[in-house]
C-alpha cells in the first residue's frame, strides 16, 4: 500500500530506559515468572489454550539472534525483517523487542512469531518505517500486532497502516505509554486499537502508566523475560503489559480457529476483551486500568458453557479516523 509523505523534521526522544536485573541463565519453567500467575495463564494453557495456529507480528526493535537460533520460546520466530536499515539488520541490539516478543511467547507458547524491526538499534524509528512493518505483517498473515511504542502525536502513515490492518481483520494492540497521569501516547489513544495500561503485583496502577484511553490493563512491573546474549531481564513499562495482552488474544483467537468460528472483528474482540477483565481499584472502568486485569480464568469461565463464541453483531462498525503529523517513534520503557 502507499503512505502519505514523511515530515522528518518532527522527532521524538528514546525514555529512560532501566533494567531493575539481568539474568545470564533463568529457566522459566522452574521458576514462573508472576506474571503468568497474574493473568491465570498455566490455568489456560492446562485447558489446551496455548495459541496454536495463531500469528502474531510483533513490530519492535528486532529479536535477539542466540534466543532464535535455540530451542526455547523465540524459536516460534517463524520470519523477521528489518525496515532501519540497521547495520545488525534485523537482531535485536536494544534489548526491548526480544523482552516484548518472549512474553508474547511466554503467554501463548504454540503461538507462531513475526519480528519486523521498526525500532532501530537506538530505539527510535520513522513512521515510514512502523507502517511498513504493520503492513508485512498483515501480509504475512499476523492475526494481532502488538505495538510497544508510542508518541504525542499522531501519524497519518501509520494511521493508514492500522486501517489497513483492521480491515484485514487484524487487533491492534498497543502500550498505553509510560508519561504519567497527564500524558497520553499514540496510537494507544486511537478508538481503533487496544489501549494497555500497567499493574504491579498487588494488581495497582503503575505511577509511570498513561490513561491513553485504556481499555484494559496487565502486569507491567519487573515483568521477567527474554534480553540480549541470550539472557533474561526484569523491566518496568507498558511495553510489557502490551504483549501480555497480545498473548491472551491469541489464547483466544486459538480457541476459535480450533472451533471453526468465524474471528471476531475489532469491535467484538474489545468488547471479548472487556468481558474478561477482572475490575480492580475503584467500581468501575478507570482511566489507567479500563476494565481491569485480563484475565485467561475470567475468559475460560465464560466459554466453558458454550461450545463456540456468539458471532459479532451487524452494529459493530468501525469509524476509521486517520490524520495527524509525521513524527518518530521510539519504545516506551521506564522503571
């Protein structure tokens, strides 16, 4: 597809990015991250969820080469592409794209990965760039993008991006930003996308999580998974909380490929979203959690008692907006 004409002049700065510890050697399986526990993953993955047949794109800053080329959770990375032009193509020298996509793994093990390398190997990339990695994805046949990224300002490009992905049938999910109760961060702020906002371990709002219009939240500090080298991290962000949602989708989007049910557009899948997340802090949506912690143990109580999903109402239509400036983008991440 074509994209409207970049502005290169408008830019945007990398966050402060702090890495609470670094792991040369973690089993997972011996240790579970709280994470999974969190969001009643093992409880879905017992009942056979684990995200078989379901593609997911992942635009981000690469994935670290030793973690792909072994046998643990990046070997679902079934195809990567850089669109930097970054002299270490398309790995991962950051450390933020492999800490993304192993959690998506980490939620849904059976599901298949794509890595398209947006970010470069500082953290920033164009919105050219980002647009043409969501458009591979699509192509390459991503059932849910997760975007970990963010800026002030809107895109027209990727706006173009995400309405050509949501035609397709495409969820876009997207961090909710990490500037605080007074900022909100794009694309998680368009109606289009799934907005995720961060909690702790006593299921709170994260002080650095944004109200971009959240539409759901999930853990988002010293979240434990994959780094560079082959090694682990704990990180802090929405970035984290993004692709624990990504995974969950795809637990969900597994369960009706296996049962021949027709995938729900965006609208209906939001509404899926909203219907299994667990109200936390006040009665009520909030600004920094939507609807509350998703919850896999929430969704398989309501799909326990019918064999497939009810199909997608004729009201649910989706007002495309597009417009915006040209800007760069870079990865959201903070302690």
């Amino acid at each position: 597809m074509r994209f409207p004409q970049p502005n290169p002049r408008v830019r945007v700065g990398l966050p402060t990015i702090t890495i609470h510890r670094r792991f040369s050697s973690m089993p997972l399986a011996a240790d579970q991250p709280w994470h999974l526990a969190a969001v009643g993953a093992p409880a879905a993955h017992d009942a056979g969820h684990r995200g078989n047949g379901v593609v997911v794109g992942v635009v981000d800053s690469g994935v670290d080469a030793r973690h792909v080329q072994s046998t643990g959770l990046l070997a679902q990375v079934i195809a990567a592409k850089d669109f930097t032009s970054s002299r270490s193509a398309q790995w991962d020298k950051l450390g933020h794209g492999t800490h993304v996509s192993g959690l998506v793994a980490q939620v849904a093990p059976r599901a298949k990965l794509l890595s398209a390398k947006a970010l470069g190997d500082g953290g920033e990339g164009s919105d050219r760039a980002i647009a043409e990695a969501i458009a591979w994805c699509v192509s390459q046949g991503s059932h849910v993008i997760n975007l970990s990224l963010g800026s002030p300002s809107e895109s027209p490009s990727i706006s173009a991006a995400i309405s050509a992905a949501i035609s397709a049938g495409v969820t876009v999910v997207c961090a909710s930003g990490n500037e605080g109760d007074r900022h909100v961060s794009w694309p998680a702020s368009d109606n289009r996308t799934i907005s995720v906002g961060a909690l702790d371990r006593d299921q709170r709002p994260a002080a650095f999580s944004s109200p971009s219009s959240v539409d759901c939240a999930a853990p988002g500090v010293r979240v434990r998974s994959l780094y560079l080298d082959g090694g682990f991290a704990e990180l802090s962000g929405t970035s984290m909380a993004a692709p624990i949602v990504t995974g969950l989708l795809a637990l969900f989007i597994g369960r009706d490929l296996a049962n021949g049910v027709q995938l729900l557009p965006h609208v209906a899948m939001l509404a899926r979203c909203r219907a299994a997340s667990i109200d936390v802090g006040p009665t009520g949506p909030d600004r920094k959690t939507g609807a509350g912690l998703l919850s896999a143990e929430k969704w398989l109580e309501a799909v326990k008692p019918e064999p497939t999903d009810p199909p997608p109402t004729g009201k649910e239509q989706l007002e495309l907006l597009v417009g915006g400036r040209r800007f760069r983008w870079s990865a959201e991440l903070v302690a």
